[in-house]
C-alpha cells in the first residue's frame, strides 16, 4: 500500500508539474506574442515613416522638361480641324507625331481633340481625382475649369486585323514621337519615368493600350480600367529604352482619352507632375516641336 501510496503521490507531483510548465509556457508565450506585436507595431510606424519621408522626398524632387514636345495643347494632333472632330488616324498625326498600322494591321480608328468644357458632351466628366489633382475650379458654362489651359485627345480605334506574324494581335502605333540615343538603350543607373492621365469608355476583345512604350517605363490600360474614369498612371525604369512608341495592341474596339502625357527624369511616385517641351518646361512650345518625328 505504501509504495502505491507512492506511486499516486508521484503522479500527482508530477500532473502538478505538468499543469505549472504549461502554465509557464502560455505565460511566456503570451508575452512573446505581445512583443511581437509591440515590435510588428513599431515596425510599421517606422515603414510608414520612411514611406512619409520617401514621399516627401519625392515630391520635391526637381521637376525635369517633359521629353516629350506638344503633349499639353496638341497642337500637331488633327490640327487643320476644329476641336471635336474626329479625324482618321493616319490623318491626325503631323510632326513631331507620328502614327502608323504595323506588319499588315488593318483597322478603322479616329482622333478627336477636345478643350475641358468638351468633356461632359463626349463622356467624360471630370471625376474628384481629375479636378482635385489636374483641372482648376468650375467658373462658368463657357469657362468651366478656371484656369485650366491643356487639351484631351480621344482614341476610338478598331484593330480588325491583326499582324502578318501574329493574327491575334494587331499594332497600331500612336504618338510616336522620335528614337533619340543615348550612351545605350537600356542602360544606365538613374531613373527615368512616364505618366498620363487616362480614362477608359469603352473595351472589347483582347485590346490594350501603352500610352508609354519602349524609350520610357511601360504603362499598360485595358479592360480593368473601364468605367473607372480618369485616372493617374504613371511607371518608372531604370536608363532609357529605343523609341517613344505608344501602341494600341489586340482585336477589337477600345475608346480611352489621354492627357498630359509626360517622359523625363526621375521618380516621383504618385505624385502629379507635369511639364512641356525640352528647353521649354512650362510652356506649351518648344523648339523640338517642327523638327519632325
């Protein structure tokens, strides 16, 4: 009796045991977690912090002369015709642009050229976005964004036949606008970026737009974008590439208006930046303008 009496005792002793390292493990397992969250929460303090100051940064960045010239009126896009028309495309181009259907892409797409108190008309009401960050405040019917001095170039493009290499897929390149080099495409440590403003109406088979393409970073617009307004794309790369070639890429129907477009130096993230003309970075004009594409 006495040895089982023993036996009982240790079992005992020992479920005590047992039940006091648990004990002990959720303790400290507890406490663990709770730094781990008093770290994970400082953290993201920090990463939010430095996201603030990146940001910051950013936005004091220098802003460089757009590389682009032409890109705040348009005035070489369907420059013969008052502004609402719808011109072919082959015809709307005139130098710096350029404009063409590539490797037997056959379609039926028109530009048309609008000022801001065009837009409501043609579908495309200024969203919050637009107006907070790009247009200025509504005066009157015949000035409605105070202050706002640029023009908004519509594609309606229909690509019915794609490529003699790739059938699914037609090319048409707009806004080519020159292949300048450098020390070498593609190269080089610092930053170059790109940014528009877009706004998708309409979308059908595999069709896609690149408002910047191969010198500049690639910003890519298709069926996601449709129906959400304007919005502010923008892309960032290291070096520059080959040529400035926005392309409309697929089969079917795509309608999407683009303004300010915008190649130079740098990143600033999400920030809205703009400026027009080499040499010229506040004007409309520049002298890059009439030497071709």
């Amino acid at each position: 009796m006495a040895l089982e009496q023993d036996i009982a005792d240790l079992i005992k002793s020992a479920n005590q045991l047992t039940d006091t390292v648990d004990g002990k493990v959720q303790d400290i397992t507890a406490h663990l977690n709770q730094k781990k969250q008093e770290i994970d929460t400082k953290l993201t303090a920090k990463e939010q912090a430095v996201d603030a100051k990146i940001a910051s940064f950013q936005k004091a960045l220098p802003l460089g002369p757009n590389m682009l010239s032409d890109t705040k009126h348009f005035a070489h896009i369907n420059a013969s015709q008052p502004e609402g028309t719808a011109v072919d495309v082959l015809q709307s181009h005139a130098a710096p642009w350029s404009c063409f259907y590539y490797q037997g892409t056959e379609g039926v797409s028109t530009v048309t050229k609008l000022n801001p108190s065009m837009l409501a008309q043609h579908g495309l009401v200024p969203n919050d976005e637009f107006k907070t960050r790009a247009l200025g405040d509504y005066r009157s019917e015949s000035q409605p964004y105070y202050g706002t001095d640029f023009k908004v170039v519509v594609f309606d493009v229909e690509i019915t036949k794609g490529r003699e290499t790739d059938a699914n897929n037609g090319h048409l390149f707009v806004f080519n606008q020159g292949c300048p080099t450098f020390t070498g495409w593609g190269r080089g440590e610092f930053l170059t970026q790109a940014s528009c403003w877009i706004n998708v109406l309409e979308v059908s088979g595999n069709m896609k737009f690149y408002p910047s393409s191969n010198r500049s970073a690639s910003i890519r617009v298709d069926s996601s974008d449709l129906n959400k307004g304007w919005q502010y794309k923008h892309a960032t790369r290291a070096g520059w590439g080959g040529c400035h070639q926005p392309r409309f890429i697929g089969l079917g129907k795509m309608k999407v208006a683009i303004a300010l477009p915008y190649v130079g130096m740098g990143d600033h993230g999400d920030n809205m930046i703009w400026a027009d003309s080499v040499g010229h970075p506040y004007s409309h004009v520049g002298p890059t303008v009439a030497e071709g594409a």
